[in-house]
C-alpha cells in the first residue's frame, strides 16, 4: 500500500526537512512503540522518552505529513462542540472539565515550546467566532453568558458596532472572543517536537507503515512494517481516524473523515493587514459550514474552510482552493489583487459527539478524533497519554467516553454528500 499523493501545504513549503529520521532496518525492542508522526504521536515520543522508557515511532510518510502539517494553525481554547450543548447533553461538570482540558492544552503547547525552545511563532492572539448573520449574534450573547458564569473569563462579547475595532470584513454582526487562545506554525511545532524527541532519546523511523501487529503474553507486541519489524511493551495508535492499513479498521468504524481546504496568500503589507485585521485573531465563523482564518508572522491570510464535501487530493485542493478565493474576496475586497501563495487538503477526523477519544482498546492505547481542534489537544492528549501509560489512568479526561461503532460506517463516509446538503440546507435556513 503507497501513501496518496497530496498537495504540499504552505507549512511544509516554509518548514525544513526533520533531518533527525533513523536511516536503517526497523528492528530492536522498545518499552513503546507510537504509530503515527503526527502531534500526538510525536508529543507522546517525547513525553515517554523524557520519563526514561525507550521509545520508537513508525510513521507511514513524513513527519507531520497529514493534519498535523496541513491545518490551520489555530490553537484555539474551547471545545469543538458548544459548551450549551455538551452541557445540556453531559452536565455541567463533564463540561466543564472537557472546555478546561481544551484550555489546558493551549498551555501545554506553549509550555513545551518554551521548554523546548520550539521556535514556532506561538502568539496568544485570541479566538474571535463571528456572526455570519444579524440573528446568530443573540447565539453568541447567551454563550457569552453561560461561558463568564460556568466556566471560563476570558471572553468577550464585541457587538455588531465595534465590530470595526476587531476585523472589517463585509458580512459580520458582532463576535465572540475567547482570549486565551492562541496561533502558530504547525510544520515548525512538528520540526521542533521531532527534533526534541530525538535530542530525549526517542527513535524515529519514517516511510515506515505498520501493516501488521500481533501480540503474544511472552513478547509483547510485534508490528511490522516493509523495513523490517519492532517488538514492543506498549503500543499507542497515534495514527488520526482514518489510517487506511489493515490493524487499524476498528477506529475508521469511529470516526469521519471530512475533507478541509485552505488557502495561503502572498504577504499582505502591514497597513493593510493592520487594517483589515487590528487584533490579529483566529477567526472562525458561525456558519456550520463556515470559514477559518488567520495573518502568520509574516502577513499571510491563510483562509481555510469546508469549500465542497470531498476529501482532499490535489484534483480536489486546487477546485476547493478556487471556492476559497472566490469567498475570501467577497468578505475582503480589498484582497482582490493579493496572489494565492499556496492552496491544499486534509482530513479532519471528527467524531459523532465532536468530543476526543482516548483510552486503551484491546491492550492498544490511542489518542484521536480531536475533530478540528487537534493542535492543541493532538499535542496535549500525547503528553497526557504518555503519563497514562505510566500508570497515570486520571491524566485522561476523556477516559469514561463509551465510543460506540457509527451505524452504516464501515470505514468510507459514502454518506458525506447527503450531510452536506443538510447542513448546506442548515445555514440557509438559520
Ligand atoms: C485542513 C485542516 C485544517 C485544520 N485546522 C485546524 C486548526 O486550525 N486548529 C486545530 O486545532 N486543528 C485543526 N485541524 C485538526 C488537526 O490538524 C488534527 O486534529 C491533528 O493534527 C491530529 O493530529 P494527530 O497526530 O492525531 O494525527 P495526524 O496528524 O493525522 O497524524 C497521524 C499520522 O499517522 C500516520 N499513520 C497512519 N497510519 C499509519 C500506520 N499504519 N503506520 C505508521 N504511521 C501511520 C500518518 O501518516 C500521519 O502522519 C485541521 C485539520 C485539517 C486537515
């Protein structure tokens, strides 16, 4: 089985080659073994190696080659899922110990940065979610409400007159900002966690697939890969929901995979960025299928959002790319000149409740389907994992979630196209 091609995105074209790979055979024995190199997985290595076990990570591709290198850089504080609503369907206090994970996690990444000294332009920027149309803005008023009393003081309700002094942009009614969370460059969080990996004694392989496992009481487990095999005492799948080799069916059955796309334009000038952008937030919008976007360090618009409901190859990318454009401008006409730097895909893994699932199935660990907000819990639920296979089971705040098969989804979402028209539908009506 080959990986599919995809289109490079603008953090891998500005992020250097990690250069600290294992070049040999995979071969040798390991207290663990973390499948994937993305932020869980490479956040979990460096974890493990810090506390003494011997670890070796096997990642299919590159490093950071799937979401954690193709996302949208926001690191954002807050559950994926409205806190009304988990509230309403969990209680309070499972809520409320989900959102402070979420914000917890943003301080995880920027406290390993620092210690680290992960040079990936970490700014604590703030989260402004804006209303897409006049009648959302009441939405945002009742969870401004319920978040300053339930859980969380660092928000902001901005209303639809001072919305000037936080973005202009044609066709917002006021915002919601949440102002702890923060922004960074993903390809060079990922350089850096690879590389402290390795300084902690971490082995890194990759082009490395495991295609089979098994396991045996005497010798633990065995995975394989086409360069040679590993056996192991522990095992966390780190591979996001939508790894396509054999081992790995029980997760594609719980998870969805969906199809984002994002843009990055050629540098702004300052007064325009200045101008367009006064606060330099993450920005999200109050559609269901609505957009995501943010300046970088050097005044990039990177402008992401669902664009179409397919999944990602460069086919895909480039039509998606040009959806993007055409909205970007429409909300920015002052870009109408600006040239697109660079334009590609991903996978988002998302799960039904939109809520993390991590825990141990089968004497496997794993830690996915962040559902869009994997940045900061990928790189947290790593670490966090890491001390759970310590002995540390209560580092798991997800760790009661049952995490039943999705019915009809035997791995491919066939039904992607029927749940874009709904939620297509959705937004035209509220
Ligand atoms: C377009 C897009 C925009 C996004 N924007 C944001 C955002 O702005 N903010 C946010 O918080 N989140 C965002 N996300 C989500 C976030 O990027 C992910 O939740 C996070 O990166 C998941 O990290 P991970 O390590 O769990 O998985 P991944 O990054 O998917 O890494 C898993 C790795 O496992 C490897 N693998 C798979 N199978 C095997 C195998 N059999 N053997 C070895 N290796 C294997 C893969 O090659 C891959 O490198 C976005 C995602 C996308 C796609």
């Amino acid at each position: 089985m080959t990986m599919k091609p995809q289109s490079p995105s603008y953090w891998q074209l500005s992020t250097p080659p990690f250069a600290g790979g294992e070049r040999g055979r995979v071969e040798g024995e390991c207290d663990v073994a973390v499948i994937g190199g993305g932020f869980t997985g490479l956040s979990a290595a460096l974890e493990l190696a810090r506390g003494g076990a011997s670890v070796m990570l096997l990642e299919a591709g590159r490093i950071a080659s799937a979401a954690s290198g193709r996302n949208g850089g926001q690191c954002n504080a807050g559950t994926a899922h409205d806190f009304g609503a988990l509230a309403s369907a969990h209680g309070l206090d499972l809520a409320r110990k989900w959102y402070l994970a979420h914000v917890d996690a943003v301080e995880t990444v920027g406290r390993i940065a620092a210690r680290e000294g992960i040079d990936c332009d970490f700014a604590r920027c703030g989260r402004a979610k804006l209303a897409a149309k006049p009648e959302h803005f009441p939405n945002l008023e009742a969870a401004y409400a319920l978040l300053t009393k339930e859980v969380d003081p660092n928000v902001l309700l901005v209303g639809p007159g001072e919305l000037s002094s936080e973005i202009n942009a044609q066709g917002f009614h006021g915002a919601l900002v949440q102002t702890t969370s923060a922004q960074l460059h993903p390809g060079k969080l990922a350089l850096g966690l690879g590389e402290a990996a390795v300084r902690a004694g971490a082995r890194i392989w990759e082009n490395a697939p495991v295609e089979a496992m098994e396991r045996t009481p005497a010798q633990g487990w065995k995975l394989t890969t086409p360069r040679g095999m590993v056996r192991a005492r522990q095992v966390l799948v780190a591979t996001g929901g939508n790894s396509p080799y054999p081992p790995f069916g029980w997760f594609r059955r719980r998870i969805v995979t969906v199809g984002s796309f994002v843009i990055a334009t050629e540098p702004l000038s300052n007064n325009l960025s200045q101008h367009l952008f006064p606060t330099r937030r993450n920005y999200v919008t109050s559609r269901i299928v609505g957009n995501y976007f943010r300046l970088t360090a050097d005044n990039r618009l990177i402008f992401g959002g669902r664009a179409r409901f397919a999944l990602s190859n460069p086919a895909s990318d480039a039509k998606s790319g040009r959806v993007l454009e055409a909205r970007m401008r429409e909300m920015f006409p002052q870009l109408a000149q600006i040239g697109i730097a660079a334009c590609w895909g991903g996978a988002i893994d998302l799960t039904a409740d939109r809520l993390p699932r991590a825990g141990e199935h089968d004497g496997l660990f794993y830690a996915m389907g962040y559902s869009g907000h994997g940045v900061q819990m990928a790189t947290a639920m790593g670490e966090r994992m890491a001390r759970v296979m310590g002995g540390d089971p209560a580092a798991n705040p997800f760790a009661d979630l049952s995490w039943p098969a999705i019915p009809g989804h035997l791995g491919k979402p066939w039904f992607l196209p029927m749940v874009g028209a709904w939620y297509r539908l959705q937004d035209w009506l509220h």
